[in-house]
C-alpha cells in the first residue's frame, strides 16, 4: 500500500522475534512466529472476526471487527483498506497464512506429547503493546506496566503456572500488571485448555523499554539489556 513505515508498524509486534531469541536459542525452548503483516491476517483473531468493511457482503455489520482478522483501520484510526476484500482472498489470505501457522502450533503440542500423552503443556503466546492506550483500547491515556500477563481472566492456565509467569517477569526486573488493559486472546483461548493439560499465557512487552515508538526502530543500546533480562524471566519460568 506504500504506506511510510512509522504507519504500516504503528501496530506491530515488530521485533518480538529478536528480543527474545537468544532465550530461546539458551533454553532450547520450541518456537514458532510469522513473517506475515498482523494487518493481513491477524493470526490473534479467528477467520471470523471480519465484518462488511473488511470482507464483501459479510453479515456483520461495518465497525464490528475493524482491529479483527483484517485490519480495517491502526489503533490510530488510519485507514487501511479502501474497499473490503472479496470472500476468495479472505480464503486465500486464511490459507496462506492462518493456518500453517496453527499447524505449527499442533505439530509441536503433538511431537511433545507423542513421548508422553499425559505431560502438561505449558505456551507463552508473545507480544508486545503500545507504551500508552490509545482510543482504540480499554485503557485510552494510560501508561502501562512493563509486562502485561493475561489468562483470559483465570480460564486459559492452572493458577500457579500464572504466577510463576508472573513471579518470573517481576524477578527479571520489570513491573508487571495482571489482566489490564488485556484480557488474553484468540490464541489464549484456542490453545489454553487447562483441563486438557495445555496451559497457555499471553505476556505483552512495553514498546517502549526496547523500541523507538515514533519511528518503529529498535534501540540498540538497549538491545542487550532487554535480551538478558527476558532470558531471566524465562529461565526461572522453566525451574522445576
């Protein structure tokens, strides 16, 4: 759409992947992400959060999923799509990239229990969040903590495992809020099934401690820093 960067990234979890890579490459911890724009399908919502705004002739109405599978508008109500899409690049656009990505997920949740069907599974699904809420979230003008945990208001992972995330996190040094201003997502609700023994967590990382907000470019000289710290985090995580 040749949009300048700062807009095409203002709602991005742009460099999640980086910050917390070599956690993950010390841990040997099983990952997956995409290369895909969150603005063609967001793969924290469901196929069928679209409205008539976003998909032609869809049945709800405009406005109902103007942040949902296919972004609409930035949480700074730019506008992103000049017309809604026809229901065929919706399908298309749902299987080049929705659903390999849940494959992956599966692929790992099956591959750890072929080697014991009884073990728990326990995810991180990870994201990063807009230091200050816009009028687009729950939170319009707040300041936000550096961490957000959420579990989909207790549904979505066993209590201790929670806490520990959260024990975790503080340990790590950052300030850690529980719930607010996010709930926990369509992946927390897809994949967190306590009851099935797959817990799943959402933890949201302030944009500001690791990127230029403005520019949508990581800060360098914090790079490190932030890398050890969510290393920490994620070993105490993983302690027994």
């Amino acid at each position: 759409t040749n949009l300048p960067e700062p807009i095409l990234m203002e709602d991005v979890d742009r460099f999640v992947d980086v910050i917390y890579q070599p956690a993950i490459q010390e841990l040997q911890l099983q990952s997956v992400k995409t290369e895909w724009h969150r603005y063609a399908v967001d793969l924290n919502r469901v196929p069928t959060d679209i409205d008539e705004s976003s998909v032609q002739g869809h049945k709800n109405p405009n406005g109902s999923f103007s942040r949902g599978y296919h972004w609409v508008i930035t949480t700074k109500k730019f506008a992103l799509m000049k017309q809604p899409m026809t229901e065929k690049m919706h399908k298309d656009l749902t299987d080049l990239i929705y659903h390999p990505f849940h494959e992956q997920i599966q692929f790992y949740q099956k591959k750890i229990r072929s080697i014991n069907p009884a073990v728990e599974v326990f995810h991180l699904d990870l994201h990063s969040m807009p230091s200050l809420g816009t009028n687009e979230h729950r939170d319009p003008g707040e300041l936000r903590a550096d961490i957000v945990v959420s579990d989909c208001i207790g549904k979505s992972a066993r209590p201790d495992f929670v806490d520990k995330v959260i024990t975790a996190y503080c340990r790590a040094g950052f300030k850690v809020a529980y719930n607010w201003p996010y709930f926990g997502g369509r992946l927390t609700e897809q994949y967190g099934q306590p009851t099935k023994g797959c817990h799943t967590v959402q933890v949201e990382l302030n944009r500001a401690i690791y990127m230029d907000e403005v520019t949508k470019q990581i800060k360098k000289e914090k790079l490190a820093s932030v890398q050890e710290q969510l290393t920490k985090a994620l070993r105490w995580i993983l302690k027994k």
